[in-house]
C-alpha cells in the first residue's frame, strides 16, 4: 500500500492476508492428513493407490470389485475423471 491510505483500507488489506493465511494453513493441513494416512499405508495398499490415482484399469492395478469397499475406478465417474486427466 502506497500512503496516505485510509484506515479502510488498511483493515481490508490485513482481512485479506488473513483470509489468505487461513486457506493456506487448511491446506497445508489437508496435505499433512493425506500424507500421514499415505504413510500408514502397507508397502502393497501403497503399489495400488498409485496405480489407481495413475487411472489404470483395475485388472492392471491388481484389483477386483468385489475386494474395493468404496465407490470403485470401474464406475463411469472414475472413467470419467480418467479421461479428462
């Protein structure tokens, strides 16, 4: 900010930098979450979470339907996002 500013805008400016520090400090806390459950991983849950995030198709990634407790890459959403990527 150049002077003179008025106080306005001044509060402004630091709503805005603290707004921006909060997105910031969730984020890197978002990271920090995915990493720690990352990290927690067994060296083969690991092996096929890169292949699935990589949008191979489950007979490559080793998986079936039946083993998958979540909405699977074979739905048309995750062929979908796959392609799109």
């Amino acid at each position: 900010m150049t002077k003179p500013f008025r106080d306005k805008d001044l509060l402004d400016a630091i709503q805005q930098a603290l707004e921006r520090d909060r997105k910031g400090l969730s984020q890197r806390a978002a990271v920090e979450e995915l990493r720690s459950r990352f990290a927690s991983l067994t060296p083969r849950e690991r092996a096929v979470m890169q292949r699935v995030v990589a949008c191979y198709p489950l007979e490559n990634v080793g998986l079936t339907q039946i083993s998958l407790s979540w909405p699977h890459p074979s739905s048309e959403a995750w062929e979908h996002e796959c392609r799109d990527n």
